[in-house]
C-alpha cells in the first residue's frame, strides 16, 4: 500500500496553497477561518477556481473529484486563515444535504448558487434549552395551507445576520416520541417575521446570533426530505460536520506561530511538539477514513472528540509558549480564546462519547 499523495495531488495542495495566500493577501487572515473569516468575494473566487462542490457529483454541477481533494483544498485555505466562512456551510453540509435528501426543483434553485459562492447559509438547530439534546427543541412549523408558519427561537446561529437562507429544524408535529416530528425547511433569512440579534462572543466576533421567528411563512415546497422524519437527516449531516478536516486544523496558524517561537532546546517544549505532531498525524488518518468512508457508522463521534481535543492541547501549548504575549489582546489572542468552543461545536465531547459508546461499541445505556 502507498500512503503518499499523489503527483496530482501535491500540485493540488501547492495551487489551493497559492489561491489561500492570495485570500490572506486581499482579504485578511482570519482565526477560525471557516468560522470567522467571511468574505463572498473570495467566495466567488473559489468557486471560480472550481474549489466549491468539488466532490459532488456532476448532474448537481459539482467537481466529481475524489472527497480526499476537497480536504487537502480546505486543509490549506484553513492552515493560512483565508477567508472562507461565507461558503462553507452551504458547501459542507447543506449542498450534501440537499443533493441526498432535497427534491429536483430544490436542488435546481440552491445547488447553482451554492456552488458559484453566491449565498451564504446558517443553522438553525441550536436553542436556548436545546442544544445536545435536539429532540427536545420547540421552534415550530404549523402546515397552514401552502404555507408553513414559524414561531421560535435558535441560538448560536453562526452567520445568523449574514446568510441568505437559514437551514432550520424546527417540530412539525408532536405527536409520538420526542425524536419524531422534526422536519428540516429552508427559510430565507429576509422573510418577514424574523428578527435577528447578534451575540459578541469573548473573542469579540460577532458571528454568533439569536433569531427569532413570529409567525415568518414560508412556502409549503421548502421541506426538505421527509416530514417529521428530519431527526435521522440531520444526524446524517451532523457526520459530515463532525469528521471533517476543519476540526483539527481550526488553530493550525497558531501553531504554527507559537512553533515558531518556541525555544526547541528545552527537552519539555521539544515532547509537547512531538506529541502535538502525532496528534496532527494520527488526526488525519482520522479524517481521511470518514472522508473515504471507511470508518464504521457513527465513528466521526470520536474523531471529533479526538481532533477538537488536539486543537484545545493547541491553544494550551501556544498560551505556555507564548506567555504574556498571549494575554495582550491580539490575533493570536483570538485563537487561542476559541479553544473551550472545540468540543461543544457541533456536539460535545461528553455527548460524542455517548454516541461512540452506545452507538459503535454497543455498551449499555448509562
Ligand atoms: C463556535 C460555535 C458555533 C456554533 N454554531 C452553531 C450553529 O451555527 N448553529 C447551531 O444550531 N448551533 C451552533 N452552536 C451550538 C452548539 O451546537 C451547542 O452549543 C452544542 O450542541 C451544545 O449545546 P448547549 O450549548 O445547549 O449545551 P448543553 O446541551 O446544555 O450541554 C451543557 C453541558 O452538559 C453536557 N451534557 C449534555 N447532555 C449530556 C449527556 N446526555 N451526557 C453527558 N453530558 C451531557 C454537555 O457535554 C455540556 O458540558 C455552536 C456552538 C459553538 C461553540
């Protein structure tokens, strides 16, 4: 077996290397680029250079490329910091989502526009006494002829206030047990009877949001998949979330730069970067084998847990290297204070241990 890169792929990575530096250069660096660092300008530039919907099929206007080329282009926008939040979600998760689950004219309207980097989707899962547990929420969606009306409120919408479409999960029936009747609809975020607030989080960004829903309509044609059967789409789209190479590479350029700092003639420092390289090593062969699907069902639970664990070991090694420097409020500040996010974004460790636990080991309930 060869685990090398390809030819074709190492000049892959060397382009994505160059478009991503070129992002910095007109646009910024970002920390928690796929997060934080929101341009549709570079948007429309990746998508130019054929960087969004690179693995999805062709009939949808994707790339048809190998998945493993989608993560070496992203593992390089995310080791520079370019700016590619505005694209993300839709290319991710929802684009996926809705060549899987969403109906002709669906995919006919978003997928173009999501893969020429024209519009920007947020989530609507998260609310305020809802989060692990997603059964529980209580946004609503009442069938009112052609019609859905929606009242309730997510918390935590990342890029809330920015994006075009809102992705929502929401009850539309409660009947049954609490996991039946979710169903997933696509709100555009300019329906009337949304409000939108933002949430200034400890870094000082804003991307986080609280939306409010009273009485907003939306048509009866943007349920995507099965009525009251979204609980197992959305546990489908949680595993692209959950394995992907965003997970471990969030605070690379901080490493990168508290390396570059460290004094590597002291025995400590030298093992801490010995181990944080085997965890960047045995992190992406974690990864690859979600992205090539060769990981058991329900798996990408704990290569979550294990590569958000590895950037929080990160952070921890960048504040003991960089000490004061780290406290003044700076870039490298900023990354360093996403570490506690890691492992509550996208599920909790505590809750990836349940599913890895319950769901792959076969251990009983505790
Ligand atoms: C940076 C960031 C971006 C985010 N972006 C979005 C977004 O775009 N859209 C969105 O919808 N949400 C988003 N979220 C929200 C995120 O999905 C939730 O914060 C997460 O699911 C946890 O939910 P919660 O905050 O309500 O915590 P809770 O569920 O209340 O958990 C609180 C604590 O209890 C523990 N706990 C809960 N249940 C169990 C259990 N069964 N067993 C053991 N321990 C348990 C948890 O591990 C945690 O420590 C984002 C969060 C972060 C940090």
């Amino acid at each position: 077996m060869d685990f090398d890169w390809t030819p074709e792929q190492r000049a892959l990575r060397v382009e994505a290397a160059r478009v991503a530096a070129e992002g910095v250069r007109k646009y910024g660096r970002f920390n928690d680029c796929w997060m934080n660092g929101y341009s549709k300008e570079f948007s429309r530039e990746l998508a130019a250079h054929g960087y969004l919907g690179m693995a999805w099929p062709k009939e949808f206007g994707g790339g048809n490329r190998p998945a493993i080329d989608r993560v070496i282009v992203a593992e390089e926008m995310i080791k520079a910091g370019a700016p590619i939040a505005a694209s993300w979600f839709g290319d991710r998760q929802m684009g996926p989502a809705l060549i899987q689950y969403g109906t002709k004219a669906q995919q006919d309207e978003f997928l173009p526009r999501i893969l020429s980097g024209e519009t920007t989707w947020c989530i609507g899962m998260s609310e305020p006494n809802s989060g692990s547990d997603l059964a529980s929420l209580k946004t609503s969606a009442r069938d009112d002829g052609d019609e859905w009306v929606i009242n309730g409120q997510k918390i935590w919408t990342s890029f809330g206030a920015d994006a075009d479409y809102c992705y929502l999960i929401c009850r539309t029936s409660h009947d049954g047990p609490p996991h039946a009747g979710i169903s997933e609809i696509i709100v555009p975020m300019d329906t009337p009877g949304i409000e939108i607030r933002r949430i200034t989080d400890m870094t000082t960004n804003q991307h986080f949001c609280e939306v409010f829903f009273t009485d907003a309509r939306v048509p009866k044609s943007n349920l995507v998949g099965q009525q009251g059967g979204a609980f197992g789409q959305t546990m489908r789209q949680l595993e692209h979330e959950r394995g992907g190479i965003d997970r471990l590479m969030s605070n690379y350029a901080l490493y990168s730069y508290a390396r570059s700092k460290a004094d590597t003639c002291n025995p400590v420092i030298r093992q801490e970067i010995a181990d944080l390289e085997i965890g960047y090593f045995v992190g992406r062969v974690l990864v690859m084998r979600e992205v090539m699907r060769q990981a058991p069902a329900g798996f990408s639970a704990a290569t979550k847990c294990f590569c958000t664990e590895h950037e929080q070991k990160v952070a921890q090694f960048a504040s003991r290297v960089l000490g004061a420097e780290m406290m003044v409020q700076g870039d490298y500040t900023k990354d360093f204070l996403y570490g506690p996010g890691y492992t509550i974004m996208g599920g909790t460790s505590n809750v990836m241990r349940n599913i890895l636990g319950e769901r792959v080991l076969g251990l009983a309930k505790g």
